[in-house]
C-alpha cells in the first residue's frame, strides 16, 4: 500500500519490553500506561505498564519506549476545534 510519505512506518516490540517507531511527529500525550503519538500516517495509542520514553527524535522521526508493552493501536488524529474560532464563525 502506497503512503504519501513515501516511506514505510516501522513498529518493532521487543519481548513486549522494547517498542520502536519511526515516522513519528509528535508526543501529544504520556503517561506512564499510555502514549499517544502523532505520526505521518495518523495517530498512535501504545498501551501498558511502566512506559518509560528512551529516546525521542524530531529530526529523525523516530521513538523508543521501555516497559510492558500491551497494544498498539492506530486511529485517526481530530484536530482539536479552537474555542475562539468556534465564537467567531
């Protein structure tokens, strides 16, 4: 399946203690149970206990994470509507 990135995603889980990831843009939110990631192909909820971030790369797109690793899952990122912009509309 073709990407408009022009790049595949990689998702590599190590023994569910390891989770690596590419094509990564944003953190939008971390916990130590749940991360949600913004990528280039949508958004991505990684599920767990003990989530620790090891490494972070804007530049390279790419994340690491350390702890149980439960469940990946993707989903379509909404862009949150701007309460001033919804007043003026």
């Amino acid at each position: 399946m073709e990407n408009e990135t022009g790049k595949d995603q990689v998702l590599t889980v190590i023994n569910r203690e390891i989770f690596k990831g590419g094509l990564v843009e944003d953190i939008l939110s971390f916990t130590d149970e749940e991360i949600v990631l913004k990528t280039k192909l949508g958004g991505l909820r990684v599920c767990g206990k003990g989530l620790k971030l090891s490494d972070f790369s804007v530049e390279n797109g790419t994340i690491e994470l350390m702890g149980k690793v439960n469940s990946a899952v993707f989903s379509e990122i909404k862009e949150k509507r701007s309460f001033f912009k919804g007043l003026f509309r």
